[in-house]
C-alpha cells in the first residue's frame, strides 16, 4: 500500500531487496524501489520495521519539505522590494553602530577628563601645612621643653611593697621550689630511718 502524503511522525521507507519485503509484525509491503509510508502509531509499534533498516532491507527516507507555495504574479516584485530594504536597513546599522563605537569613546574620554579635573581640584584645593625649620622657627607654647619632669611619671618610681634580692658575691639565693624539695628530701629520709 503506498501513501502520498505523510504527517509528523509517519516514517517513509523504500524498499531494497528484490520483490517485495514485508513487515509481519504490522502486515505492510514494501516492494523494491517503492516509497511507502508507515503511519507513526503502527511504526512505533513495529520491532520487523527497526530490524529491517538496521539489515538495509529497508531505506529509511528523510521527511519530506512541505511543496513549494504558488506564488503569484506581483509577489516577485514584492520580494526585490524586501530585498532592497533589508540591503538598506543592514548598510543603515553598519553606519549607526560606527557613530554608537565613535559617541562611546568620546564618552569615555569626557568622563576621564572630568575625573582628572576633578582630582586637580581636590589637590589645589587641600591646605597645605608649612613645618617651620632652623633658627627663626617658632614653636608653639605647649611644645617648648621647659626642663621639668613629664606629667605622666608617679610621685614615687620605687613601690614600697616590692621585694628585691640582689646579689653581689654572684651566688645566687636558693629559690623557694628548691628550699621545698629539700625539706622533702629530708623528710623522706627520717621516714625510712
């Protein structure tokens, strides 16, 4: 049986074999050099369909493109027309997007001037602090060193709770841990005796 049409997801096949192949599991033939279209549901279905492609008994067929539309008379000239303005509009954006390239560099180098000009202003505008140096420099009231002691330092440096041992012979005192682990030792010794 051979189909002329064909809708989304029929699938179209030729036979190769000489005589005719048939598809037992759907009951379809398909003679040699034959277009022949299996309807989607039974092509889903079919294993003999799938196994006779893959052993090229069957050609499988790309779907067809719908056929051309009638055109008619005046439309030739309607599609030179279109062609012309789209010819133009892409010749117009190549010249807009050079003028759009050219505003944004300019752009660019107003906003860096401007930043310059405004940093030059910060700069100009900063006072400055003159440091005098040398003889005839003047140096404030507060500053001037006037040989009494600083306000910060305590009445007395010494604290009278501090115990200092210092030696002079260079033996050193015995330090309390080993005064304890003497006595432990002594101690221990009187146990055992």
């Amino acid at each position: 049986m051979v189909m002329r049409g064909s809708r989304a997801g029929d699938i179209r096949v030729i036979g190769l074999v000489a005589g005719t192949h048939v598809i037992e599991d759907i009951g379809r033939d398909v003679p040699h050099g034959v277009q022949v279209v299996i309807p989607g549901h039974l092509a889903v279905q079919s294993k003999d369909l799938y196994r006779a492609i893959s052993q090229k008994c069957l050609l499988q067929l790309p779907t067809a493109a719908p056929p051309p539309q009638y055109i008619g008379p005046g439309v030739g000239q309607e599609t030179e027309h279109l062609e012309l303005q789209i010819r133009e509009l892409s010749e117009r954006l190549k010249v807009l997007e050079a003028e759009n390239k050219v505003l944004r560099e300019k752009k660019d180098e107003s906003q860096t001037a401007q930043k310059l000009d405004e940093i030059i202003q910060a700069l100009q505008n900063q006072t400055t602090i003159m440091v005098p140096v040398g003889k005839d420099a003047s140096v404030p009231e507060e500053e001037k060193v006037d040989g009494s002691a600083p306000m910060f330092l305590p009445d007395k440096i010494r604290p009278e709770d501090a115990d200092v041992r210092i030696d002079v012979s260079g033996k050193a005192a015995p330090s309390d841990a080993m005064n304890a682990a003497n006595k432990l030792r002594q101690l221990r010794k009187e146990k055992e005796s």
